[in-house]
C-alpha cells in the first residue's frame, strides 16, 4: 500500500495543519445555558443560570413604574426583589418582605442579596429591562411571585410604593436548556458576574448597599407626588373606599340577585303563574341599578389611581361579564315582545336564554373570586375567610338548582297536555248569525243577561312564555277578567234558526265543548 509523503507539502502548510488538528482536539466545550423564561400581560421574566448565580431579567410589557419578583409562592413572608428607574438614568433595587396583602417593608439582611446586572436596558422605550443577579440555590423549580406598578417611586430604596397595578404567581424550571442565540451569558466578555458594574450612566441604590456614598434624590416631580403627601393619602383612601363599594355592590348584583333570578325562574315555573314577574323583577327592578353602579365603580377607581384599565384577568373578564349581562337582559326583552308561536313550547331564543344566564353565573362566581385574591386591603387570614365563604355559595347556588330540575318531568307533562299553549280558537262559521235573530240560550233557566255574559266573545292570550299559566282575556273592559287554563270552560254558542250546521260542522271537533283538565299533575 502506497502513503502519501508529507515531505513534499510546503513547510508553512504543515504547521497549519498540525495547528488546526490540535485545536479541533483540544478546544474547549463550552456547556449550554440553563435556564426559564415567562411571560404575563404586564411583564416578562427571564432567568439564566450561572456558574454560581442566577440573572432575573424583568422586561415591562406596559407604562413602567416598578417590577418585582418574590421567591415563594405567595406574598406573605416572601423575599422580594423590587426595582425601578429613576428620572435621572438611576436604577433602584430595594430588598422587601410583607406579612400578607400589605405594603412590603425594606429588609436589611435578606437571605440572599441581589446586585444590579449588566443586562439591564433602558435605551428601549417600549419595553425596558431590568435585571438583577442572585447567588444560586438548590431550587431548581422555583415557585415565584410577581408584581408590577405603573407609579415610579421616589430613587430611595427605602420609598413607599404604590399598590401594584396586577400581580400574580408563576413557575420557572432552571434545569431547561436555552438556546445560545436567545440568551447570553453574563460572563462572555469575560468578566465575573458577581464583580460586573452596571452602566455608569446608573447610580444604583440598594438597601443593603456597603457604600459610603450618597447620591442626593432628583426634585420631585410635581406629576408624581409623594405617598407621604396628605393630599396623596386622601386620594388613596378615597380609592380605597371605591373599591370597597365597588367590591360589595358587584357581589350583591352578580353573585346574589342573579342567581336569585335564575333559581326563580327554575323552581317557580310550575309552581305559580308569578314566577316570570318575579324573574323579571328581580333581573330588572333589582339587578340592573346595583350591577351597573358596582360595574362602573370598578373602572373609576382605578381612573383615580392613573393606571390602565383591562390589563388583568379580573377586569377583562368583568368586562366579559357586563357585556353578557346587558345581552341577556336584551335577549329577555326580546322574548316578551315577540312571543313565538304557541306550537313551539321551546324556541330557539328561549334555550338560548337559559343557557347564556347560565354561562354568566358560573363566570359571576370566577370573577368575584378573582376579586377576593386581588384587593390589597384584605390581610391573609380575611383572604382565606372570604375564599372558604366564596367556596360555600358556589356549592350552594348550583345544588339548588341541580335539585330543582326534578320538576322537569312536571314540565314536561304539563306541556304534553298543553298548558304550555293558548286554547284552539272557535271557527268563525260557528260565530257568525244573522242580523235579528234570536239566539236560544245552552242553559235551561239560564236568564238573558246571564245568556249575554255567556256569549261574550273570548280569546286567549300568550304572555311569552308558553306555559300552563297563560291567561284567557275577554272582550270586556275589565282587564282582570280571566280565569286560569285549568279550570272547567263552558262557551254557548249562538245559533240562530236559519242557520244550517253541517254533520261535519256540529262535531265535537268544532264546536267546543266542556273542557276540564287533569290536576293530579300537580
């Protein structure tokens, strides 16, 4: 076998290929990245594992006043990491804690102590970022907590904030691997992220801070007041008791007068020929004032506070709800006025109607429990009070109405022998008489003006919903002068002598007869 003589290559082409064999050998192998990331509709989280720290990268998604991260899965004594711009270029980070649903307080020996990173950006506008680093632990799938403010606090780290605008738990799981083009490393310049300065264009201010300088706050801006102003703790407490109201009269409308309605209709229906009066009543009369004012105290709370409006799940979703409340009440109009057809005991439109009121109770009972989470007024023990109260009426107000379908079988034969529908009217031919003639009387003894009465001509009259209790009116002017389905109904018929009823035409299915119906259904 013949080899090949590397004698003959130039001497410089030698040395390159011995340098490029070593170094495919011997090169490095760098390990991936690790790493999650979230997003919410306020804010996006992203953490990158290092070799002994974790950088948090926290971009803003909305008008930026502070973000914040906690390393548990609820607020109460949770550390948390929160962190604004200042209007001088600053970053501020500040080291809190809180009992419960209240203003977290400053902590001046955290478990573990965060420092600005270098991936902080503010150059964008739209969506700045800011980052912190914090040594690493062993929880690899970590439980947080997140919150976001649009109310820029004061440049101390020790400042009041602002109640946050939306806040809520997520997971992140720092074992997934992250791609290289997405995510960079803090140490790729080759500096040690623990000894990385932030940009010099930043004064950083933090609560557990080792220097001896100090960088005098900027003027307050008279667009943003202080929290200790007492004309700002008068508009607070004034937001505060909008949304107590805004709390109260929404569950009362939403969670307590609707469902009122819905099980009247459900357990009334064929039991009282009231039951649409009162489902009207309360869906109405009741209702519509008290949902509409809480309704509306919800959005003028937080114009009051400056912040945007349906940003959260509980507002998008009030906003859901309202507009489904205002089409079935339109729905329900709408069945009133234009009555269907008596051969129709179910119209479309009408199963509409019970499914949709359906559909908004049960989204009724997920938007108050939203509500209950996020008032910031309400303290952990008053929060589990509420949720167990919250637990026990949505248990309730769905068993009384899975009981009340029993009487669907009651409904159903009720509407098999028609009560659901006006009587048959009298054919015309069998009305009609000559001018002059003498009706005879269908009574023996029965007086004329007794005859009279007997004969005044009747109609029956559908009030939409297509029940047994659908009135029976006459010509009359009384408008009272009805009388109900079930009872037994004589009509005499004026025939007079020249006039010639056809074997067909004096059958008993023209001319109407005594009609009793059968009670024992009830």
């Amino acid at each position: 076998m013949s080899s090949f003589n590397f004698s003959c290559l130039p001497r410089h082409l030698l040395l390159l290929i011995c340098l490029v064999s070593s170094g495919h050998w011997t090169r490095p192998v760098t390990a991936s990245l690790t790493g999650d990331s979230w997003c919410g509709t306020l804010m996006c989280v992203k953490a990158t594992v290092n070799d002994t720290l974790v950088t948090y990268e926290l971009k803003s998604l909305n008008q930026l006043g502070w973000m914040s991260i906690g390393f548990g899965g609820h607020m109460s004594d949770t550390p948390l990491v929160i962190m604004w711009p200042n209007a001088n270029g600053s970053i501020t980070l500040s080291h809190r804690q809180a009992t419960g649903h209240v203003q977290p307080t400053p902590v001046a020996s955290p478990p573990r102590t965060a420092r600005i990173s270098q991936h902080t950006n503010l150059t964008s506008q739209a969506s700045p970022t800011l980052a912190f680093d914090i040594p690493k632990n062993n929880d690899t799938l970590q439980q947080l907590i997140w919150a976001f403010g649009v109310t820029r606090p004061p440049p101390d780290s020790d400042s009041t904030l602002e109640q946050h605008q939306d806040a809520g738990p997520f997971t992140l799981d720092l074992t997934k691997v992250l791609d290289d083009s997405g995510n960079s490393n803090a140490g790729d310049n080759g500096d040690d992220p623990a000894t990385a300065a932030a940009p010099t264009s930043a004064i950083i201010a933090t609560t557990t801070s080792s220097l001896p300088t100090f960088t005098p706050p900027p003027p307050q801006s008279p667009a943003q007041p202080s929290s200790s102003d007492p004309e700002n703790k008068v508009h607070k407490s004034e937001h505060d008791s909008l949304l107590l109201a805004h709390g109260a009269l929404s569950f009362l409308g939403f969670a307590v007068l609707l469902p009122a309605s819905v099980l009247a209709a459900r357990w009334g229906r064929t039991r009282t020929d009231r039951w649409l009066k009162i489902h009207w009543f309360i869906n109405v009369v009741l209702s519509v004032p008290v949902c509409v004012v809480g309704w509306v105290l919800g959005p003028l709370s937080v114009s009051r506070r400056g912040r945007k409006h349906v940003v959260n799940e509980h507002q998008i979703l009030g906003v859901v709800v309202f507009a489904l409340y205002m089409l079935q009440l339109l729905l329900g109009t709408l069945i009133i006025q234009r009555r269907a057809k008596p051969s129709t005991p179910h119209p479309p439109r009408n199963i509409v109607h019970v499914v949709l009121g359906l559909s908004i109770l049960i989204l009724c009972f997920v938007e108050t429990k939203t509500g209950i989470t996020r008032d910031p007024q309400f303290s952990s023990d008053t929060v589990k009070i509420l949720t167990a109260l919250w637990a026990a009426w949505t248990i309730i107000i769905p068993s009384s109405y899975l009981i009340g379908l029993k009487d669907l079988r009651r409904q159903r034969d009720q509407e098999r022998l028609g009560w659901h529908t006006p009587a048959p009217p009298i054919p015309l031919g069998l009305l009609a008489s000559p001018v002059g003639s003498t009706p005879f009387t269908s009574r023996r003894g029965e007086s004329a003006s007794g005859t009279a009465a007997s004969r005044r001509e009747t109609s029956d009259e559908d009030d939409g919903t297509h029940d047994m209790f659908s009135r029976r009116r006459d010509s009359s002017s009384d408008p009272e002068a009805t009388e109900m389905r079930e009872v037994v109904r004589d009509r005499a018929i004026p025939i007079s002598a020249s006039t010639v009823i056809s074997p067909s035409a004096a059958s008993t299915s023209l001319i109407p007869q005594s009609v009793t119906f059968r009670t024992d259904m009830w």
